[in-house]
C-alpha cells in the first residue's frame, strides 16, 4: 500500500487548520498591516519545496507556503468580516 497521498493530504489539511486561527489572531492583534510577513513565508516555503528531493515534505512545505499566500487575502477578507461583526474587533488596537 502507498502512503503518499494520504499523509501528502493529511498535511494539507493541518497547514489550513494551522493558517486559520494564525490570520484571525493577527487581524485582531495587528490588522493586515503584516500580510508581507505571509508574502515572505509563502515565496520562501514555495520556493523550498522546490529544493526538497522527499516528495512529502517537498509537498508539505509546498503547501504551507501556498496557505501563507491564501493567508494574505483571508487577512483582509477577515477585516472586512470584522467590520460585519461577525468577529470581534480589538478595542485595545487603534488603526492608523
């Protein structure tokens, strides 16, 4: 039996599961003033796994780095969420 695909899917899933709550807690601490944080740890991880020879960890690193640059556009999806209400807003957090 092959493993591959499944670990290759299990990852996927936990790199979603990773970048989710990692774009809610930043909008609220930080806004979307650091989405070139997740530009520069996507380009990066891309740009690893194409170093990597394990098709697995290649595809995981892949797939993180492709999360981070989802990540830019759910963190200002999730400002606009914010402004609906349907998230709390950070009352200590002052927009400049």
């Amino acid at each position: 039996m092959y493993f591959t695909g499944i670990i290759i899917a299990v990852c996927t899933f936990l790199a979603i599961g990773v970048w989710h709550p990692i774009v809610i807690k930043t909008e609220y601490y930080f806004g979307t003033k650091p989405w070139w944080i997740y530009l520069v740890v996507g380009i990066l991880c891309v740009c690893g796994s194409l170093c990597i020879e394990n098709t697995i960890i290649s595809s995981a690193v892949g797939v993180f780095g492709a999360s981070a640059l989802w990540g830019i556009g759910e963190l200002f999806e999730q400002k606009k969420r914010v402004e609906r209400g349907w998230f709390p807003k950070n009352p200590k957090r002052t927009e400049k």
